[in-house]
C-alpha cells in the first residue's frame, strides 16, 4: 500500500534519528518501526505473555461468594 504523506519537519527529523539509530533503509521502515512498537506496548495486552501469565496466576486463586449486591458494596466499602 502506498500512501502520500504530509510529515510535519520534527516528526521527519524524528524519523531520521530512528532510521539512523537502527540503521533502516528508508522512513518507511521507520515508520513501520515506531508503529510496530506502539502496537506491542500500548495495544493488545491480553496477547503479551506476562498478562497471560498473571491470568494464569489469578486462575489459582479462591473467589468470595457474595448473597447479593449489596453485600459486595458493604465488602468493597469496608476496604
């Protein structure tokens, strides 16, 4: 997919910094770069391995019946 881009010039500098630092070929592969990145840390959490983990851990755990709604408002108040 080709796509014709208006980069404001902080953001291009910023894109030669990284192509530079990772020794990339072209801004496109900065851009895929910095993407690539965002989606690992700030999208998707429930794919990366330590939420699998700490699910996994909680699964050991033993849950509180409550009787009723109230009785779980009365439980969270107290904490």
């Amino acid at each position: 997919m080709k796509a014709l881009l208006d980069i404001p010039q902080e953001v291009n500098q910023t894109l030669n910094i990284i192509k530079a630092q990772h020794n990339l070929k072209n801004k496109v592969e900065a851009i895929s770069l910095v993407v690539n990145t965002y989606k690992e840390q700030f999208m998707e959490p429930e794919l990366r391995p330590e939420f699998v983990k700490k699910i996994l851990k909680s699964d050991n755990k033993k849950g509180v019946r409550f009787k009723s709604i109230e009785e779980l408002r009365k439980r969270i108040e107290q904490e």
